[in-house]
C-alpha cells in the first residue's frame, strides 16, 4: 500500500524518501497531495510529531509517516530544539538561524567544543488512529564558520562524533551512513528509520 511522508519540508522529505526506498517503501509527500501543514502545538519532539501523522493519516485516508526534529546545542539548555524550524524565521533561511545559535552562545559565554546533538522522531500514524513512535539521536559538536553546501538546515555546523567534516560537507549516502552489515547508520533520521524497520520486521515475523 501506499505511505504519505507527513512534511512540508522538502530537504527533510529527500531525505525521507532516499530512506524508505533503502528499505523498499514507495511513499507519496503531504504536498504532493495537497495536505494542510497542521499547528505545531506539543512541547515535544514526540508530541509534534505525532500531531503531524495523526493530521496527514486522517486527511489522506492512508497511513502516514511524520518526522519532528531538530538541534539541541548543550551551553543553550537544549535549544533551538522543538523550536529548530521557527528559529530560521518566515522566510526558513538557515543562515538567519545559525547566526542566532552563534550569538547566543556568545552571550552565555560558551567555549568551544559547543556540545549537540539531532534529535529525529519518527511517527507512524494510521486512519484508525493506531500510532507507532521511534526515536533516533546523533551526538556532536558546532563547528563556525559554516561549512558545505550539501544537505539542508543546521547541517553547514554540525560535526558528528569522530567526524571533523560537518554533515554539509557530506553527501546524501554518507550523511544517512546506513551500513551494509546493519549496524548504526550516522544520521539521528537514519537511526530513528533504522528503529522503524527493526519494529516492522520483528512484528511481520510475530
Ligand atoms: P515539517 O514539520 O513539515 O516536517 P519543519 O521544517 O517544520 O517541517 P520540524 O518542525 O521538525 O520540521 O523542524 C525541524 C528543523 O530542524 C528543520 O527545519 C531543520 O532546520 C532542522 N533539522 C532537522 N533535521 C535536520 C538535519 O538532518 N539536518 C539539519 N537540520 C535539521
């Protein structure tokens, strides 16, 4: 059957889209469909998330994939956080928000390494209202100047463990860094995916 991807955002949704078909699921996006970008309420990854699947799987009549993230930097108490998207302002422009992340930690007076991390969960909604939630993480740190050009949002200044290149100055493929073998893709989205398929795997096997 088919699967709407819950999102209004198009670098998110590639990035989607390039999961579900590493796992063979061909899904349509809540644009495509013309499908209302509901409120985003919660005061949690899990809750926003949830609004967003619950809002696309009852408009489209099929079942629905909601992604909530953002970037929580450690020296700001977790922020921008829930609040990742809003801190790019109306006009969504990353380099707005990265310039706020860069003052703010001027202001709280923060050394180097700025301690963050991605938070991504996964909601996966159906008509009848049945939801399943998983959650993936990756850790790093906040590299400035922005670096890159690949890749979308807070990518130009995050470095993940082990990594001294920011997700910007990797590729899709890499940036996902699902292995062969199945161990720990390198992404929080491709870890939280990784959540997703484990669950659907182990529940076809019941
Ligand atoms: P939808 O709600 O329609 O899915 P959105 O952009 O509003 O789109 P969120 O509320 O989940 O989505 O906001 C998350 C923000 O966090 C997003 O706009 C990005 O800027 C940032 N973000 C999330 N994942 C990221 C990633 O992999 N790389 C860089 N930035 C990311």
């Amino acid at each position: 059957g088919r699967l709407v991807i819950a999102t209004h955002n198009s670098g998110k949704l590639a990035e989607m889209r390039g999961l579900l078909e590493h796992y063979g699921v061909d899904a349509v996006s809540a644009a495509e469909l013309g499908l209302p970008d509901p409120e985003e309420t919660g005061s949690t990854f899990a809750e926003n998330s949830e609004i967003k699947a619950r809002a696309a799987a009852k408009a489209a009549g099929l079942p629905a994939l909601a992604d909530d993230s953002g970037l929580c930097v450690a020296a700001l108490n977790g922020d921008p956080g829930i609040y990742s998207a809003r801190w790019a302002g109306a006009g969504r422009d990353f380099g707005v928000a990265i310039k706020r992340i860069e003052t703010a930690l001027k202001e709280a007076g923060a050394q180097a390494p700025f301690k963050a991390h991605f938070v991504c969960v996964l909601t996966l909604a159906f008509p009848d209202g049945e939801i399943h939630s998983f959650e993936g993480k990756v850790f790093g740190a906040l590299a400035f100047p922005p670096r890159g050009e690949h890749n979308f949002g807070y990518d130009p200044i995050f470095t993940p463990e082990t990594f001294t290149r920011t997700f910007a100055e990797m590729s899709a493929q890499e940036k996902h860094g699902i292995p062969a073998d199945g161990s720990p893709g390198l992404s929080h989205r491709a870890r939280a995916f990784q959540a997703f398929a484990g669950a659907c795997l182990s529940a076809q096997g019941d």
